[in-house]
C-alpha cells in the first residue's frame, strides 16, 4: 500500500527563524532544491506544513519543546538556523567603548551565541547518525578577530567571535557521533533586510543582496562541503573566514 505522506521519500530540512528574511529564503531555496521544510520561529506557532510551537532562542524550553514536536518527522539532512541580533528600538551598535552597557551585551550573546548552542544541544539528536548531514547558524564576517580592523560594534562582533568559536568545539564533538557530518558559521553577505537596513548607505553599489540571491549562494555553498571543512565558517561566495 502507497504510503499517504507525500514527503516520505523527500530529505527533510529544518529552518529556525523562517519568519525573517533570510530564513524565509532558504525554507524556500530548500524547497526548490527538492526539500520538505519544517520552519519554526519565535513570531509564529505555525511552520510552512502545519501547527508546530514557537521557538524563542532566550527560552531553552521553548527550543526543547519544538524539537520534541519534531522527533517525529526526523532525521533531517539539514539543520540551519536564521536568527541574529543587531539592533532593536532599545539596543543599538556601539560606536566606542562609552556606549558599552552590560544588559545589551548579555541580550545579544543571548540570541547570537547562546541560543545557537542551545538548539545545537536539543536538534542535534535530529540528524542522521550515518551519511551527510548539515548542522549550520547563520555568522557574521564581523566576527573574525583576525579581520577586525574598524573597531566599534562590540557586543555584536564578539557573540558572533563566540559562536564562531562555539561551532568549531560542536564540530569536534559532533565528529565522533556523526563523522559524516557537516557543523559551520554562513556569512550571508550584507543582505536587503531590516538587520542591516540602518547601515546599508555604508556598503558600496551591488553588494546589497536580496535574501533569495544570499539564500541561494549559501545553499550553494553548503552544497560544496564536505566534513573535512565541518567547523569552520563560510562566507556567501565559498571563503572561508578567517578565525
């Protein structure tokens, strides 16, 4: 007997924080690309299939809730995740050291570092133990403290350093379950988003991507990989970055 579940023989793809932008992007470049796409995110409870709790990346609850719903439809050949903070109403960029305050600086290591590695903790047991699979958050070139020559923004530059650094220790974990698998950082790019909308006057002609191009360029790119390059972090064209 026919099974009734259209996606069985599809690979499965995870994306957290598929309201924004970019999420919404690779939820959909994954579909192209032949993917059934669950997508969760903090501003709904739905995903792109059906009811599904919300995730909040400051609520380790919420995340070990939205895996537990998902066990079901598991394993996925790829996990990413499409949040990031860089600016609210209440928190900007700092432009020197005077604007440093500690409660913006725990809130973005919150969302940029911690919450990653708490997804990581609770959907990593998603993947499939044997063949490929992707575990990826989406990172920041600001991040690497080799490349860091402008100074300012240092809440944002150092959580993204930390999740850098924090992909690379999952990845050598990961290696003894998973060998197969694949733990990276993406740089989108500077991407036609309300992240970046406030700072976008600063980023010369053509470099502003439209999330479908900066989706694609990073499912591009993951493409490529192989678990030899797992911890380390890619920019959109396939770089690279430096630590």
């Amino acid at each position: 007997m026919a099974s009734k579940d259209p996606d069985i023989a599809r690979p499965r793809a995870l994306v957290i924080g598929s309201s924004g932008g970019i999420g919404a992007a690779l939820a959909r470049g994954l579909q192209a690309r032949g993917f059934a796409v669950e997508g969760l995110s903090r501003a709904s409870g739905t995903d792109l299939e059906g009811a599904r709790p919300s995730i909040d990346l400051a609520d380790e609850n919420s995340i070990a809730a939205a895996a537990a719903s998902l066990r079901d439809k598991a394993p996925f050949s790829q996990i990413l995740i499409a949040t990031g903070l860089l600016h609210s109403a209440d928190l900007a960029p700092e432009k020197a050291l005077r604007d440093l305050d500690p409660a913006s600086l725990a809130r973005l290591f919150a969302v940029n570092a911690t919450g990653p590695m708490l997804v990581a903790k609770h959907f990593i047991p998603l993947l499939p133990r044997r063949g490929r699979g992707i575990f990826a958050a989406l990172s920041a070139r600001v991040g690497s403290i080799g490349d860091n020559r402008l100074g300012g923004w240092y809440g944002y530059r150092a959580s993204k350093a930390a999740l850098n650094m924090l992909i690379k220790t999952l990845a050598i974990e990961l290696a003894r379950t998973r060998p197969d698998a694949i733990c990276v950082g993406l740089h989108p790019g500077t991407v036609d988003t309300g992240l970046s909308q406030p700072f976008q006057r600063a980023v010369a002609p053509g470099q502003i991507f439209s999330p479908d191009q900066s989706a694609a360029h990073l499912l591009d790119v993951l493409d490529g990989l192989t678990a030899v390059q797992s911890g380390g972090c890619f920019a959109w064209d396939g770089q690279e970055i430096i630590p």
